[in-house]
C-alpha cells in the first residue's frame, strides 16, 4: 500500500483527522497556559508574549504546521462529508436519535470553528504580529475593539469556543476510536483525560472573555 | 389488533416509488411480523393486485435474508431483534405502521422493500481466504485460543450481514460490518496469516463500493439485530494501521 493509497482511503482520511486533531487539542492545552496569564496582570502578560516573539522562526514554524494541521484536517472532514452525503439516499421516515447530537454535528460545529479560526487569525493574531500601533498586548485583548473591549466579539467567541468543546467532546473519542484505543487497556484512562479537553480547556479560554469582557468591567 | 400500513412501492429500481396505504383488520398480536406481511400479500394476490416484495430466508433470526426500515428503524422498534422474529405485540392497536427499503446509494432497490446487498458479498470475497487444512474436522485441541479471544471471536462472527448497520448510518457506511468480518478473523490464529492483506484489501472494496465513511456515531450497534459493539470498528482501525505501517516499512526494504 502506498502512502497516497493510505491517505486517500476511508479509514486513511480518518486516521489523518484523528492524528490533526489531537495535535490541535494539545495545542490548545498550550494556546491556555499564555492566555492565563491575563490573569496575572498586564506586565505578566505582556512579558510572556514578548518572550515567544523572541523565539521568532521557531514560533512561524510552528504556526505553519499549526495552519497545515488546521488545513488537512477541514480537508479530510470535508472530502468524507461530501462522500458520506453521496453514500445516503433521501429517506422520507428517519430513525430516531439513536446517537448522540455531538456526533452528528460535528461537521457542523467544525464548520463554525472554522470560521472562528479565521476570525481569530484575523484579529489577534495579525495585531500581534503586524498592527499594533503602540498599544499592549494586554490592552488589545481585554480593552479593543477586536477584543473583548466588543461584547460582541466576546459573545461570538464565547458561543464558539462552546462548540469547539462540543466538537471535541465527539473529537476525541472518535480519534481514540479511529486511533484503535478502544478496546485496550489504554481506553479508560483515554476516556477519562478526554474531558480536559473537550470540557477544561474550553472552560478555561471562555472563563477569560467572561471576566474581562463582562465581570471586569462591572466591578 | 387492527393496524395501518404504508408501504413504499416501487415496481424496479429503474422507476419511481411512492408509499402506498393499506389496512388490517383483526391481526393476531401474537403472529411475527413477516407472518403479517404474509397475510397482507394473500390479501392482495386475492385481490389481483401486486403483492409487497420482502427479503426472508430462515425466519429464525440467523440468516440475515430480512429487514427493512419499520418507523424509521431498521428491523422496528425491538432491540436485537430481526424482522422475522419481530411480533405485531411490539406495536398497538390502530397503529400506524411506515415501511422502507434499506436506503443507501450502494443497496439499490430491486422491489418495494426488497434491496440489493451484493456489495457485503464483494466486500467478504475480496477478503480472500483462511489457510486452512481440509479433509477430516481438526483436532480440537491442537490449537490453543485463550477463552477472551475465543468469546470476542464469536461475537464478531455472529455478524449475519443483513445490512441494518449502512441502514442505520448517516453516512450508509459499512465500516461495522466490515469491522465485524475482519475482527472475527484477526482475533483468531488461523486468521494472521492474511490479516494485513485482508484488512486493507476489504477497506478498498468497501470504499469503491460508494459506501459512506464512518463518523463513529454509534447509530449501527444500537440498531444491530446482533448487537456487535463499535469495538470492532477500533479493531479494524488497528488492523488497518498495523497493515499500512507494515507494507510501507516493506517497501523501503
């Protein structure tokens, strides 16, 4: 079998998904640890930010292969949602919700996570980088209009942010299934660090637009 | 009991099908639901009029020759359950009760609730075959299998291929038949020998087949007349993997 065979096979097409997929939620685990630092206050923040731009290529090889990962897994998701929707015929009675609603929106909720991503290069990531204008890391998030300074982007990312964990709720133990896990003696402890992925960690990066764009500036 | 019926009619797969409504009256609850569809028939060949095409064999639950979709659900509301052995004491009195064929691009209708399901044939037979001596039965002890092994073996094989699974998806895949085909060998020794070949070869068939890929929803293993787990399905997943790792490391030899 050759690669390209691999890759362009159902279960091949999966397994790329599923391997994208969990080096994206690990990502996270670490997009979470910088961003609490909002928390410690302004200098700390803006101190650990500095520190990243001071890796410089390393931090654009990592976001290439960030993009790549991004990039492979929407276009695996979206070839086999195209061949799945072909594979099904119109039915006029359907079976009831035998499955969970996490599984079958997940193409959906991958969608709207999509978008997010854009959005979020779009803002944060190209003010960081680009267009920053002399304000500080820290005030671009907690005070611009890009940031949480707008509740309504602050509402935009809370509700996405919510659907990636649900998205990831589905994601990571379909991943351990693609993966093979289930079935070992690995799947209960793979089942049980799930959660901190799909419930934690969203937790963690939606507590931050809520203190900032809402608590924070009542009190 | 009294009970409505509609059916979906549709003469060949070339044409058109439309649901078509009927009525029993005084049905015994305690006839099986292909009994029912029996007596609906004489009723219509008395009539003169076409009587309803329906796959069934054994009538026992093993053969896998039934089902149709019963309300939305592959071989009806009974969990576990084929549509043979299936009886109208699982519904109530003046219900109204929608048949369909199994709907997949890759089942394509023969007649009415009859589908085509050779493509689960072309998936097994590309499979190729178990090295085996033939002649006399083996010695049953030459072979050791450990009794876990043996026990998720058997579970696997009584996988009888009515189709429900691609019924059941979203995505009319096949991966949970498929699963249950190649785990049932993989499990055992006699099954190594052409495990990765066969494993990757039934996944291509499976795939030119135009059956959908599977998003893990689970939606086949609830509606399995023989209750095989999604643990097959992470079989084959392993299967697979170990199967390409090993021809592509082959390769490079």
């Amino acid at each position: 079998m050759s690669i390209l065979k691999l890759l362009t096979s159902s279960v091949g097409r999966k397994i790329l998904m599923a391997i994208t997929g969990l080096l994206l939620a690990f990502f996270m685990a670490f997009h979470l640890f910088g961003n609490l630092f909002l928390f410690l206050g302004e200098e700390a923040f803006n101190a650990y930010v500095n520190k990243l731009h001071q890796l410089g290529f390393l931090i654009r090889i990592a976001e290439f292969f960030l993009v790549l990962f991004v990039g492979s897994h929407a276009y695996s998701g979206t070839l086999l949602w195209l061949k799945n929707r072909k594979a099904k015929k119109v039915i006029s009675s359907y079976s009831k919700a035998n499955t969970s609603n996490a599984a079958r929106s997940a193409a959906f909720t991958g969608s709207i996570v999509f978008i997010f991503l854009a959005t979020h290069w779009s803002t944060f990531w190209y003010k960081f980088n680009f267009d920053l204008q002399g304000m500080s890391y820290y005030y671009v998030v907690t005070e611009s209009s890009v940031g949480f300074g707008s509740p309504a982007v602050s509402i935009f990312y809370i509700v996405a942010i919510a659907l990636l964990g649900y998205h990831l709720k589905h994601g990571i133990t379909s991943a351990g299934q693609t993966l093979g896990i289930v079935g070992t003696k690995y799947e209960k402890i793979y089942n049980n660090l799930s959660a901190i992925f799909w419930f934690w960690i969203p937790l963690g990066f939606i507590s931050i637009p809520i203190w900032f764009g809402f608590i924070a500036r009542v009190i | 009991m009294n009970i409505n019926l509609k059916i979906w009619r549709q003469s060949s797969g070339s044409t058109k099908g439309i649901l078509k409504s009927y009525r029993l009256e005084n049905i015994d609850p305690n006839i099986s639901f292909l009994e029912m569809m029996d007596i609906l028939n004489i009723k219509l060949v008395k009539e003169k009029k076409d009587p309803v095409a329906f796959d069934h064999d054994c009538r026992e639950g093993i053969c896998g020759s039934c089902g149709f979709m019963i309300n939305g659900s592959p071989h009806g509301p009974q969990k576990a359950t084929t549509v043979c052995q299936l009886h109208m004491r699982a519904f109530s009195n003046e219900e109204d009760i929608l048949l369909e064929p199994f709907r997949a691009e890759s089942f394509p209708v023969i007649k009415d609730l009859s589908v085509d399901r050779k493509a689960f044939d072309r998936i097994i037979s590309s499979g190729g075959y178990v090295s085996t001596n033939t002649g006399e039965a083996p010695e049953a002890n030459s072979i050791s299998i450990k009794k876990e092994y043996a026990d998720e073996a058997f579970l696997s094989s009584a996988c009888i291929g009515c189709g429900a699974c691609v019924a059941a998806c979203k995505n009319s895949s096949a991966m949970l038949f498929t699963s249950a085909k190649v785990s049932h060998l993989s499990l055992l020794p006699q099954g190594q020998k052409e495990g990765k070949d066969r494993v990757a070869k039934m996944v291509a068939t499976m795939d030119e087949e135009g059956f959908g890929s599977c998003t893990n929803t689970g939606a086949c293993s609830a509606e399995c007349p023989k209750e095989i787990g999604q643990v097959n399905i992470a079989r084959l997943n392993q299967e697979y993997i170990s199967s390409s790792l090993s021809s592509l490391l082959k390769k490079k030899e």
